[in-house]
C-alpha cells in the first residue's frame, strides 16, 4: 500500500515538473498577452504627407494598425497583430508583433505607408526590435522596397548573435533612396523561430534646399550632344534648355530647344541636335533653366566639317 502511494506521488510530482519545463520554454518564446489580432485582408499602401526633418514616426499607441500601414497574412493563425500590454512594449503601451508558429510555414509582412523622399538628403531609420536568435528555423528581413527595386538590408538570423530575448535597438541610412518613393517591410518568415516585435519606429531625414544645374559635357561628333546635371539638393523641375551653333556656315542644325520635366538630385539628362551639316568654326553655346530658379550656360569651340563636329 505505501508502495503504491509513493509511485503515484512521483508520478504527480513527474508530470508537474514536465508542465513547468514546458510552460517555460513556451514563455521564452512567444508572449502571454491576450490581444486584438489584426485582420487585412488587402494590401493598402498610402502616401504619407511629410513634415520637415521627422518623415515618419510610429508607436502603435492607438493600439491598432496605423493608418496607411498593411499587412500581408500567409499563416492560418500567427499574423502581424498589435498588442496593448505595456509589460512588451518597448516604450509607451503597444507595439508590433508576430508569434512563432511550430506547425505551419510563416511568411508575415508588416509594411510601412509609402514615404516620399523626394525632397529629402541623408535619410536615416531606426527602430527597436523584440526577439533573439536561438531558434533560426524562421527569421525576419528588412526590405527597402519601390519601383523597380526590392532590397534586403538586414537578416535577423544572418546579421545578429542575440542569445537574449530583449529589446535591441537598429539603425540604417536610407540615404542611397533619397529623391524616390520606398517602403519599409519587415518580413517573418519561416517555421518555428523566435517570435519577433517591432516598436517605436523613425524615419528622419535632411530637408533638400534647392536645385544646381552644371552643363558637365559637350560633345560631337555626329551632331551635339550637352549633359545636364543637378549637383544640388533638390529636384529640378520643368527645366528649359538649348544648343546654338554660332559662327561658320550652318546649312541644317544651327539650334533647337527643349523642355524636360525634373532632374532629381545628383541626375542628369542629355539634350542633343542629332544631325548638323554645315562647315567652318563655331561655338556652341548650350543654356538651361528651372523652375526653382537655377540656370547653367557652356560654351564650346567646335569645327564643322559637313556632318561631323569636332569639339576643341
């Protein structure tokens, strides 16, 4: 009899200590909160109106989807959701989060609202991060994303050795996007990681001044060909230009003139005469002008030769 109440005393004694072993792995990673899950069931991508210096800020203090973010949900259940328990916000009492799955694959986006660079120089992010990196099965990218372009900057699991779970701090400088129009993604993907939060998110850049247009070249030699560059910080628009041969004898080509929509920062655009015929010396004189009040003049001594321009 006493037999008997010793084996059942140990094995409750057992299947306790099994349940708290259990119980603390589960707690190391993934959170306890009971919290609003947020459904999107579309993509929906909004320009954000900028302010000088602070282009995007975001908490997630309202508790939900911040206007102009979206989700895109892949698994049955662990999606993007913004949780309200301060005991796991990184500051303030909410944040962005996404839970491990152990049964199905995740591939979970968090995406910002499209942000316009396009008057801004020396673009920097930063942004804090819950997770650590002792469970590589799934992982989280950072995407730079726009027309043309989907770039991943940062790996959680290639980048990182955090053996933590914790709040860590990441920056980058976006200024490589400056003058184009990006989002920022966070991406989870993968089966049976480390679950994963984003939180107190900052945009911030250098608000461009003005435009500065250089005629950088002239050259030939079938026809003109002049390159206009904006070396400035801001985009140029409607910009006016034209090439003159003046001096020799010009049968066909001696002029034209154009008008071009922008130059964005640190571009160029080449403006030509395709075709002069005509002989002697010359000197073209090439002119350009914008909007904002920038204007830029070359000449260059040339010799026609029929239908070849020799630049001197």
């Amino acid at each position: 009899m006493n037999n008997k109440i010793i084996v059942i005393k140990a094995s409750v004694i057992l299947i306790a200590t099994v349940l708290i072993f259990s119980a603390n792995i589960s707690a190391n990673k993934t959170t306890s909160q009971s919290l609003q899950k947020v459904n999107t069931d579309t993509q929906k991508i909004l320009t954000q109106e900028l302010g000088k210096g602070s282009i995007l800020t975001e908490g997630f203090e309202d508790g939900d989807l911040p206007e102009g973010w979206s989700v895109i949900e892949t698994n049955s259940y662990q999606n993007w959701f913004i949780g309200t328990d301060p005991a796991w916000a990184h500051t303030g009492n909410c944040e962005a989060f996404v839970n491990y799955d152990n049964h199905e694959d995740s591939d979970e986006w968090l995406i910002t609202p499209n942000l316009d660079f396009t008057d801004y120089v020396n673009v920097s992010l930063v942004f804090w991060v819950w997770s650590n990196t002792n469970w590589p099965g799934a992982t989280a990218k950072l995407h730079i994303r726009g027309t043309g372009f989907d770039d991943i900057i940062w790996d959680l699991i290639k980048d990182e050795n955090w053996t933590t779970s914790g709040w860590y701090e990441k920056s980058f400088d976006l200024s490589s996007y400056a003058a184009t129009i990006i989002n920022i993604s966070w991406q989870y993907v993968g089966f049976n990681g480390q679950s994963f939060g984003v939180d107190d998110v900052e945009v911030q850049g250098i608000a461009a001044s003005e435009p500065t247009l250089e005629i950088t070249s002239v050259t030939g030699p079938l026809g003109v060909k002049a390159t206009i560059k904006n070396t400035g910080t801001a985009n140029a628009t409607n910009i006016q230009w034209s090439i003159n041969l003046d001096g020799g004898i010009i049968f066909f080509g001696s002029s034209k003139a154009g008008e071009e929509p922008t130059i964005p920062m640190n571009k160029s655009i080449d403006v030509k005469i395709p075709l002069i015929l005509g002989l002697g010396k010359t000197i073209i004189r090439v002119a350009a002008s914008c909007t904002e009040g920038s204007t830029a003049n070359k000449s260059q001594n040339a010799t026609v030769l029929l239908i070849l321009v020799l630049i001197k």
